[in-house]
C-alpha cells in the first residue's frame, strides 16, 4: 500500500491531504504564509502530522511557478514571491526526508483530470486554472508538456 501526503500550495492557501489506497482523504488547509521560513515550518509540521499516522511513501507537492525538474528551482512568477529562484527542492527533501515530487500546480491539475477526472478516456486536454493566480497545463497522447 502507497501512502502520500499531499501538498497544494495557493496564493491564499496551503491544502494537505492523505492519498492511500487509491483514495484522497482532506486533511485541514492553512494559509499561506508571508515569508519563506515559516512556509517551511507548515511543511514540516504536516510531515510530522502525517507520520504520527503512519510510514510515508513520499510528499507530492503542487506549486505555482515553472518547476525546473533538474535544478530544484521554481523558476517564474507566482503570487507567492519567496519561493522562487531558491533551491526549493533540496530545502523541501531536507524536510521531509522521504521520496518527494515537486510540479507546477495546474500541471497537477491536468494530470489528475487526465488520469483519475473526465480526461481519463481522453488522451489530449488542456487543463486552465483560475485561482490566486492563473495557470495551464497541456497533455497530449498522455505526455504532459512542460512550458517555460
């Protein structure tokens, strides 16, 4: 059995839930914080929650901003200003300490409607968000394609 936490990072908010089984069970949301080290210390606090629960197979977390795969960096603007052009990834694995995925929030977004929502037996969508901020995601013949 897969168990995750995940995470979904807004501009007003900060979603957690406990993916097991094939199910999502929501976990309470936070707002967003103002400053970089106590966004950090929210990830923490949800890590240590979710491992009072039991094991951890990894942390899934969505986020505004260009997801730079191979530097860790969230590239791009977003409304959440601190958390770009630092490396995010390895501060967030130092955190959590378990496997960790890290991409764009409406890339999340068009993966799981292409997977788990409508998409499924649809190979191509386009995916937009409207939020704090605004966002797309394209998936064509299943491969998500990554923008700048």
């Amino acid at each position: 059995m897969t168990r995750l936490l995940a995470i979904d990072v807004g501009g007003t908010s900060i979603k957690f839930g406990d993916w097991q089984c094939g199910k999502l069970k929501t976990l309470p949301s936070v707002p967003t914080p103002k400053d970089r080290e106590d966004f950090f210390k929210v990830i923490q606090t949800a890590t240590t929650n979710a491992r009072k629960q039991g094991s951890l197979d990894g942390v899934a977390i969505s986020i505004p901003g260009v997801v730079n795969k191979k530097s860790g960096v969230i590239e791009g603007p977003s409304q959440i200003p601190y958390i770009h052009y630092f490396p995010m990834a390895q501060r967030l694995q130092s955190i959590v300490q378990t496997k960790l995925s890290m991409e764009n929030d409406a890339n999340c977004a068009g993966l799981a409607e292409c997977h788990l929502g409508p998409g499924k037996h649809d190979p191509s969508i386009l995916m937009m968000i409207l939020g704090t901020g605004i966002g797309g995601a394209l998936i064509s013949r299943g491969q998500l394609h990554h923008g700048a």
